[in-house]
C-alpha cells in the first residue's frame, strides 16, 4: 500500500515501548521495533506472528556509540512517518548528586539524553518531510518550571533531553518536521513501579493519539498522553 504508515519505536521490548508498539499495530501501522536482545523479546516475537509482516524487530544497544550512529543506515532507504526513541534509565538507586561517580552521572546521560539525540539527527533524513513526527519519552520531571525536588538525577537527565531536543528542533527547522517531547504519565512499569496511576495501555493509547493528532504542526512541543501542553 502506498500510503501504509511506518514507525520506528526505540526501546520498544517491554513496558511503554511495547505499549506503543502495541497501539500502532492496532492502528494498522507497520513498525519497526528495536531491543537490545532481539531474540529475547519474547513479547515483540510474539506481536510479529499475531501480525505477519507488519512488524520488525531489529537490534540496538543505546549505550553502544557506533551502535547508535550506524543504526539509520540499516533502514535501507525506508522512510518514517513517526520515530519515537523511547530507552532510557532511571539511574542509580541513591539518587543523589551529592554522592553521586562521574561514571554514574555519564552512563545516566549518555543513556537518557546524548544516545537519543545522537540517534534522532541521524535519523532526521529518514523521516517523511511535511507529516513527519520526530518523537521523544521525556517526563514531567525534565521541566525546570515544575521541579518538585527529589530524584534529581533523574530529572537532570530528562532535562538535558529536553533542552537537547530543542536545540535539534531548531537545526532541523528546514526539514518541516513535528518535534515532540512526550511526557506518558506516571505509569505502571518495571520503572514507574506498580503503584503508579497509569496504565500502560493509557499511556500508550495517549501517546499514539497525540502523535497522530501533531503529525503537520511543526515545531517543538511538550506534551503530555493526554495532549496537555507542560511548561518547559
């Protein structure tokens, strides 16, 4: 089919990664899914048999530099209509910067902030001009404006995303693409533990439906699944 959409979702073996990927299929996306073990992604594994030819599961380590450089140039001249880069980590248990290595804080931010970005200008040409949507998991806690305290790590990380993202917003204002910083809720994950409010399938469902509802804005936004506009 000539118009049949494709996505790329990073991160996609588990938890909201695979919720997205989940709601695209339903949506009758096709997809391209990645995890750092392919052949442990038993779930994704499980999605490309209920859906024959509709979803790909290739590899890709996000803390692997060339890994993450060399990854557009494995799509094969396939062009994107969405690519949300989901991975990240929560960082180390404690916290806290004040006892915090300098190998804890680089692993952290290599992670959750350069690897997407290194990942997203590489993909930048890949991505469909005009309707195209540039996409990031971003959180609540990487806005300076609604910094509630703890878990500053963290946060610090998702801010230095967010303020790369829309540096890169601004270098790719040519391509007329749809920049988003998504924000999925508290959500019960092996991350946002059971006690949190959201559903993975809610947050999933939100994220799709923001996604489908920016592609032809342009420009960079926060928001959250439920559309909400958050302040930087």
């Amino acid at each position: 089919m000539a118009d049949q959409k494709l996505a790329l979702v990073v991160g996609a073996n588990r938890g909201i990664g695979l919720g997205v990927v989940q709601e695209f299929l339903a949506r009758g996306w096709d997809v391209i899914a990645t995890a750092r073990r392919p052949d442990q992604a038993t779930a994704l594994r499980d999605l490309a048999e209920i859906h024959p030819g509709q979803l790909q599961v290739p590899g890709l380590e996000m803390n692997d530099a060339a890994a993450v450089d060399g990854f557009a140039a494995t799509l094969g001249g396939k062009v994107l209509d969405v690519a949300l880069i989901n991975a990240g980590v929560s960082g180390p248990e404690h916290r806290n910067a004040s006892v915090a290595t300098a190998q804890e804080v680089g692993a952290l931010m290599f992670t959750n902030a350069i690897a997407p970005i290194r990942l997203a200008r590489s993909l930048a040409g890949h991505i469909r001009p005009g309707s195209g949507v540039l996409a990031f998991t971003s959180s609540v806690m990487g806005s300076v404006a609604l910094n509630g305290g703890g878990h500053e790590l963290y946060r610090a990380s998702k801010a230095a995303l967010n303020s790369l993202t829309r540096g890169l917003a601004v270098e790719l204002r040519g391509k007329n693409l749809t920049v988003l910083s998504l924000h999925p809720g508290w959500v019960s994950t092996d991350m946002g533990g059971a006690g949190a409010p959201v559903s993975v399938d809610e947050s999933a469902t939100g994220l799709v439906t923001v996604i489908e509802q920016q592609a032809g804005k342009h420009g960079h936004r926060f928001l959250e699944y439920t559309g909400k506009e958050l302040a930087w």
